[in-house]
C-alpha cells in the first residue's frame, strides 16, 4: 500500500468488484490499495461508478493544472494531511508555506483530488441536534473551578466527554482535552453508562498522575459516580452549567475534529485499538494556531511533570 495512484486497470477491477457488491475492504486488499483509496474513487463522480468516467475526470483535472512549480512540490501532502489526517486548510497552507486561500483555489479549480466533504464541518457549521441522554444535577460547580484551570497558563486541567456513534446501542468514546495544550485523549468505552466512564477516567487518572490536577464535565449521567471518581482520584470534578457548550470550549472543538474520523453514524465497535491508536496520534500531531503552529504533543510534553 505504499501508493494511492490507481491505473485504468486498476478502475476497471473497482467497477467489477462494486458492481459484484464487494465491500471495500474486499476490493482494496484485492488491490492493494487503503480502504479510505477506494471510498475516494469510488465517489469520484456522482452516480453508479464507472471506471472510464472516472479515468476521463481524472486526465481532465490533470490536463487543467498547467504550472506544476509549488503544486507539484505540494500535492500529495496536502492531500494527505487534508484527506486522510483532517487537518483544515489553514494548518496546511501553514506547513506548506502557501497562502490557504491559494489551496482553496486549487479545490475549487479542481487541481486537487479533494471535496468539500473532506473538509471540516463539511464547509458548513450545522445545528446541534437535542440532547436525549440522560442527566443529573448534582456535583461541584464549575463557578467553583480554580482561576488557573481557566487561564490556560497551568498544564493539567482537562475538559471530558462522551462522544456517540449516534446509535441507541452499543460503544461509546470518552475524550479528555487538556486545556494548556489542547492534547486530546481518546479512550475506548464499554457502554454509555456511569460505570464504564468511571472506569475509564480512573485508569487515566493512575496513567496521568498528578499531571491530571481537575476535570470539568457536563451534567450527563456518565459522570453520575463522581464521588466515587474523586475519592479513588483525589481529582476534583466540576459541572459545566446545562446548555453551555461553550464553558467547555476546548472539548467541544476537539470532538468537532474527532467527528471527521468517526462520523455519527459509525458504529464505535468497528474500530479496532490500532485504528484509535491512529486518531489519538493525529488529533495531536497537528500544529494549531492557538498554539502557535506548535503540535499539542509537544506542548503537553514540555509541561509534563514526573
């Protein structure tokens, strides 16, 4: 797998095998090829795929590139790091060192094998459907939270969450940001209950030390045991207000990014420990702006206290 150029053949055998109802994975080990290469070509273009449609609109897209200088030089890392590790444009132009707007250009000109659905949010930012799980209202109130745990000037206060795969059943992720550095902690849930979570957050806990110093939470009924939390912790919970998304900033951004990764709709059993391994390592492996093109690995790594 060490290229994602696809010959005509190549697309002849898609067309085959798509048209036998192969799943993806079937056609990309038969080829050789990623699973996430196959998904791009096979919507390509809207409709039934056809191997010779999709070879004509790529040499089109070849034919219109005209000066290869900084796009040649750049193209497959932008579309890597835009298609299979979701940065946004703006973190890659910074890498690159090209202006975003130039490599909006390029996707809009079709220079780039990238749509607007591989971008974040999709190009829009839609509404935030209601909140059905279940909640409680009790708990330590965020208006008690220490001033350091908001200033972003002290490393070790983390914002926590549940992310869905949008199904009534089955797994679930928790996620934990660190507010200093924005290092995003993806863990693996068992169920979408208390027990589960708390689990969970104690075994972060025994990994983090005393670089785990408060956790602020929702009201959801998955942080219903944090009395037991703090007692095994020592870590203090703070409860965010209902309805104020924004008082977790940092978690609610991170999940926005997680969601290009896992799409609601996914079932969480689908990915395996390696996969997860893989979304912990991009999520923080990016350079942000608000940390000054700086990765929050290596923020995170440099407060780190033993």
């Amino acid at each position: 797998m060490g290229t994602t150029i696809l010959s005509f053949s190549d697309r002849v055998v898609i067309e085959t095998l798509h048209n036998e109802k192969r799943s993806l994975q079937y056609i990309a080990n038969y080829l050789g090829f990623s699973k996430t290469t196959i998904f791009n070509e096979i919507h390509r273009l809207n409709g039934e795929y056809q191997a010779a449609s999709a070879q004509a609109n790529l040499e089109s897209k070849l034919s219109r590139r005209g000066r290869k200088c900084s796009l040649t030089a750049n193209l497959r890392l932008i579309e890597d790091k835009i298609k299979i590790q979701k940065w946004s444009i703006e973190q890659v132009a910074h890498v690159v060192r090209i202006a975003y707007k130039t490599i909006y250009n390029w996707v809009d000109q079709g220079f780039l094998d990238i749509r607007m659905t591989d971008l974040p949010d999709h190009g829009i930012r839609r509404k935030r459907t209601k909140e059905t799980r279940g909640t409680f209202s009790h708990g330590r109130s965020i208006e008690d939270r220490p001033a350091e745990a908001s200033d972003r000037n002290i490393a070790g206060h983390f914002e926590a969450d549940t992310v869905l795969s949008g199904k009534r059943k089955g797994q679930a992720v928790a996620t934990f940001v660190e507010h200093k550095s924005r290092l995003t902690i993806v863990k693996r849930l068992d169920g979408r209950d208390s027990t589960s979570m708390t689990k969970v957050i104690l075994e972060l806990a025994n990994q983090l030390g005393t670089n785990l110093k408060t956790l602020t939470v929702d009201h959801g009924k998955e942080f219903a045991n944090y009395q037991s939390i703090e007692k095994n912790t020592g870590v203090p919970l703070y409860f965010a207000h209902a309805y104020s998304p924004h008082e977790r900033g940092s978690n609610e951004n991170r999940n926005r990014v997680l969601r290009r990764f896992i799409p609601k709709g996914q079932a969480i059993e689908e990915l395996s420990d390696r996969q997860l391994v893989q979304i912990n390592w991009y999520l923080n492996s990016r350079p942000l702006k608000c940390l000054n093109w700086r990765t929050p690995i290596e923020i995170f790594l440099l407060n780190l206290r033993h």
